[in-house]
C-alpha cells in the first residue's frame, strides 16, 4: 500500500486520511492553520477561542481516560470550529472508547464526524459503528476494502446500537 493509499473509512466511503496528531512543544505551542491536525483535548480546552478562530477547523483528540464531558459547555458539545472528534485506542482490547462514543453521541449531543483512530482493525469496525463512529482510520497493514466488507459481517445485533447522524453536505 503506497504512503497516499486510501486508508480512511468515512461514511462507508474509501479516502485518504490527511490528519495528523499534532503534540505541543514550547516552540510550537498551536498547529499552523494549513493542514488538518488532531489536537489534544488539553490543548483544546486551553486555547478553545484562538483554535474555533481559525480558517481551518481542527480536530480533537480524545485518549482512552480523557472524559469527553470535558469538550461541553452547558451541557452539549458546540460544533464550531470542530471539524470531528477522534477517539484513540491505543490497543484494540481497551473498551473505553466505545463508552467514549456512546456519551459524546447520547449525552453531549455530537452529531458531527466521530473517528477511530490508534489500534483500528477489521475486526472492530463493526461494533464501532454500532456505537456511534462514523469514520475509521484503520490500522497500518491492514486491508481497508476487507475493513470495508467488515459492515456486513453481522446481520443480527442482541444490544441496542447507536444510530450515527446521516453524513453532512458540503
């Protein structure tokens, strides 16, 4: 697979993912307003107005013990200047991040894009779906067409799934 082969599940379609995670230095304390960068809710919640200000919105980063409550304000999350929310898991065996994604769709009222980003494989597509993930960066070395027929392995749920919002125009 070439370093621009498509590797992004968004909306059931194939892309190119072009964000990058972007880690604060004391030189580089907030990413240029040029690319798409995934930033740290720390960061975020630190430099919140500057970052919405921008010409391109950021991402932001959620890790596995980051509470997502943190991103509202009164409540609910505001979209702007937020163009998705990932959530990290650094290994496919920790579950946080499906209890991650059901509080930011139930109880925060996201509706935006809502990514899997770390140790994303064929196999756990499906139930990050069902709970409310509607982008997937999938893991290095792995198939994403194969990830893709992955939405189909299941034709019968016995929990109760998430619908994720219908995807946006424009």
């Amino acid at each position: 697979m070439s370093e621009h082969a498509a590797t992004l599940i968004r909306h059931r379609d194939l892309e190119v993912d072009t964000w990058k995670r972007f880690e604060p230095t004391e030189a580089r304390p907030l990413p240029a307003d040029d690319e798409d960068w995934l930033v740290p809710l720390a960061l975020w919640q630190s430099a919140r107005a500057e970052l919405r200000g921008r010409r391109r919105p950021v991402g932001v980063l959620l890790g596995p013990a980051d509470d997502p409550a943190e991103l509202a304000e009164e409540g609910r999350i505001d979209p702007a200047g937020l163009a998705l929310i990932a959530v990290d898991f650094p290994i496919y065996t920790d579950g946080r991040g499906y209890s991650i994604a059901y509080l930011l769709r139930t109880r925060l009222g996201w509706q935006g894009e809502l990514r899997a980003v770390g140790d994303v494989m064929i196999d756990t597509i499906h139930y990050q779906a069902r709970s409310g993930f509607d982008s997937f960066a999938v893991k290095h070395g792995h198939d994403p067409e194969q990830a893709l027929r992955a939405f189909g392995t299941f034709t019968a749920a016995y929990q109760q799934t998430y619908p994720v919002p219908a995807a946006r125009q424009g």
